[in-house]
C-alpha cells in the first residue's frame, strides 16, 4: 500500500507538495455531506480526480444529479448514497464513518453548526473523549516553513481545559505531517503573566500542563506575544529565552476572533496560502469555506490524507 512521505516540506509552496505528497498514496474513502452546490460537488470530483480521495457522495440523490448536470459533471463513477436532506445527509456520513466505510468527512453545502452537531451526538456521531478544534496551515511567503494557526473555526472562548484540547490536537495533526516534535506558542498580548490577563494565566498553566505531562509530544512555551513568538530577534530584544521563538511551528490564539483575524490579515496582507480541517473526533473533517478556491480545497484533502495514512502514534 502507497503510503505518504512525511519528510520536510520546501520553504516554500508547502501546500502543493503536501497534494503532490498525498497524490502518491491511495486516495481515502472520504464521505462528502450534501454536494448540492456548485462549490461543494466541483470540490469533492476535483479531489477525487486527482487522486486525493475516493468520494461517496451523502445527500438527495435528484440534488446531487441537478448539480453535475449544471455544472456538466459527470458523475456516473461514484456512488451516491441517497439521503432525504441535509440533517440526514451528516447523520449517514457519520454512520458511514462507525462502519468503516469512510475514513473522512467533507462538508458540502450545509452550515458548519449542522455538521458538527451530527458529528458529536451522544450516540450517533463520530466523537471522541476530546473537544473538536480546527487547525489552518499556512505558507507565508516570509516564513521559513508551514505555520499551524488554532483555533479560529470552532472554539469561541476556550477555557483552559479545551485549549489543552486544542492544542494537543494540534501537535498530533504535526506529528501526522511529519513533524515529530512540534514547537506550540501560547499567544497573548505580553509576554508576562498578568492577573488581569486570563490569557497570560491561560499560557502559564498550560506550559505547565506539559511539564507534568497532561500535554505531550511538543516544546510549548507562553505566554508570548506574535511579534516574539514568530521572530527570534524580537525575543532577544526583549530578553525572552524561549526554545520556540522564532521557530514556531504551531500558534495556540487566546480565542476564535483573534485567531480568525490572525489567519485572514496572513491571507489577505502577507499573501499567505491556506489550507484547514477540523481535529478531535474520530476522523478528521474537510472543513472548506463555500468561497475556497481550488489549492485551499485539494491541500486540505491532502491533509486530512496525512492524518488517515498516517496517524500520530498517541502520546
């Protein structure tokens, strides 16, 4: 079986070696709820013809045909498990999911909250012991090697225990990729515990998680501001000693609004590329935005491939 190399990417183009990396290993049996769009189905059979997944298509079957035959699709060679709507469409993803016949998910054309809410029902969902986060992957043009940016999708306000959650989930996603031990930022607005600051005490308490062990496989260090946290001589002009400044591999925000505008003035003002799925359950989610273009949408089925192929080793 053809499995991915998991060596270091470039400095740079870093998403299209992930797809051209995923490319050379079997495609994953990826369950696509309700692609009944333009964007979504366009998706799922762009994937699928480069080799990235395998894709079962999860919604009202005459929704699905209208959509390829707009778009002038050809669908005939994948198979289409018929639904009634969307609600139903995510709870049969996730059944396809317990059964084994689906090793991911991919949103379609329905809310986010809908899918997820199928994905962590008690007892029909996909979920596990662990909170659902979601991680971007970014190639800034500026930056030496990929950037893993948490939570900006999911989390609004995590408190301590969730972002332990975040964060190891992230360091796994890492360690998927090939990265064994991957360097964690806490970021807040100073770089010194503040009693006033939830984030800096946030930062300080989780640091100290991973030295007894709660968090495990990655070198974290907070709390650290952006600038610090990113470039080394920003650290040693304000005297920090930090093992992960200036070579941060992954940036735990203190909350959903400051990470999302991390993420979207990184894409926007830095030209950076992007890619993201959601960690936590038991597979992990393709979690593309309606508006993503055609590299956001493969890279992030290659990524969801890393993770299926090959697994963090639990820690």
């Amino acid at each position: 079986m053809a499995t991915i190399e998991t060596g270091q990417p470039p400095a740079h183009n870093q998403l299209e070696y992930f797809i051209e990396q995923a490319r050379r290993a079997r495609p994953i049996k990826t369950a696509v709820v309700h692609p009944v769009d333009h964007n979504s189905l366009l998706g799922a059979i762009e994937a699928a013809e480069q080799g990235l997944i395998d894709p079962l298509l999860v919604g009202p079957a005459n929704k699905i045909q209208a959509a390829a035959d707009t778009e002038g699709l050809d669908i005939s060679g994948y198979e289409i498990v018929a639904t009634e709507h969307s609600h139903m469409a995510a709870e049969r993803a996730c059944e396809l999911v317990r059964m084994g016949q689906a090793e991911t998910l991919m949103k379609g054309s329905l809310g986010t909250s809908e899918l997820l809410a199928a994905v962590v029902h008690k007892t029909r969902g996909v979920r596990t012991d662990r909170r659902l986060s979601h991680v971007f992957v970014f190639d800034v043009p500026n930056y030496h090697k990929p950037l893993v940016i948490t939570d900006a999708a999911i989390n609004i306000e995590p408190d301590l225990m969730v972002k332990r959650d975040i964060v190891q989930s992230a360091i796994e996603f890492c360690q998927s990729l090939g990265n064994p031990q991957p360097k964690v930022a806490i970021l807040a607005a100073v770089e010194k515990v503040k009693p006033n600051m939830q984030s800096t005490i946030d930062a300080a308490a989780l640091c100290k998680m991973a030295d007894r062990g709660q968090i495990k496989g990655g070198i974290i260090d907070g709390p650290l501001a952006f600038d610090n946290a990113i470039s080394r001589q920003a650290a040693i002009d304000k005297h920090i000693d930090s093992p992960v400044s200036g070579d941060t591999d992954i940036l735990l925000a203190p909350d959903l609004e400051s990470a999302n505008m991390i993420a979207k003035q990184l894409i926007y003002l830095a030209n950076a590329k992007s890619a993201g799925i959601a960690v936590g359950a038991r597979v992990p989610i393709i979690l593309t935005s309606r508006a993503e273009g055609t590299l956001g949408r493969l890279a992030s089925c290659a990524l969801a491939s890393y993770m299926v192929l090959h697994p963090a080793k639990g820690n």
